[in-house]
C-alpha cells in the first residue's frame, strides 16, 4: 500500500478550449497533458489548493464549483483527488513551483475526448475525470 498527501486538480474551459499544462513525468518516461493539479498544503482546504495550483500552474484565478472526489488506484493507494471547475478566469499572480517545468496551453475538448477515446491522450485519472465533466458542459 502506498500512502499519498490528497490532492486537487482544475478544469477550466473557454470557448470549447481546456486549459492545461504539459510536464515531462519521469515516472512513465514521458511528457503528459493534464489540467492543473497538485498536492494539497497540510492545514489547506481542498478549494485552496485549487486556487493556489491554477495560479502556481497557469497564472490565472477563477471561481471554483466542486465537481467530484475520487480515489486515483485504490488498489494499492489512498491518493484522493478533488476536481473542481474553475469560470470567469482573470490573472493572477502565482509563484511557480521551481521543482515544475510546465507549458501552459488551451487545447480543443473535441481534440482531447477523441485523444482520449483513441488511447493517443498521454493524460492523468484527475485530466480524464475532468475531460468527461467537461463534455457534459456542452449544450446538446
């Protein structure tokens, strides 16, 4: 069993483009596209966390909605994740995490979904939850 601080990740969409960060993960030996995300501070709400990730991450602050908690692999880790939607986005001034060497880019959801339904996503379990809330957004 391996025992993980909680986190928090952030979706935030504009005009059908999701907000997100390309970072090399040496874990799986590659670079991932992922909405911004990170551990929770001892002491920190899961809310701000959030607003202190996306501005850490992205340079932005928004109003954030609680979407969902969920466990990432609990065969084998108590890493729990709070998803929240961030809207009416605005600049910020966040201090970087100097350990992150993150690209800050807007992709198409429409591009993302098919990514995902293609395996061709290099993504997180937290982007993938966000993702699919994201496409439940869209008008029908």
């Amino acid at each position: 069993m391996v025992g993980h601080a909680p986190a928090v990740s952030v979706l935030a969409v504009e005009d059908g483009l999701v907000l997100g960060v390309e970072q090399r993960r040496p874990a799986v030996a590659h670079a991932t596209w992922e909405i911004p995300a990170g551990l929770i501070d001892p002491g920190e709400t899961p809310a701000r966390a959030a607003q202190r990730e996306l501005a850490e991450e992205t340079q932005l602050a928004g109003d954030l909605e609680f979407v969902a908690g969920f466990y990432v692999s609990p065969g084998f880790t108590d890493e729990h994740v709070s998803l929240f939607h961030a809207t009416n986005l605005t600049p910020a001034h966040g201090v970087p995490d100097e350990t992150e060497d993150l690209k800050v880019s807007w992709r198409e959801l429409d591009a993302l979904l098919a990514g995902l339904r293609e395996g061709t996503l290099r993504t997180s379990a937290a982007t993938v939850a966000g993702l699919l809330h994201a496409a439940t957004l869209r008008p029908a």
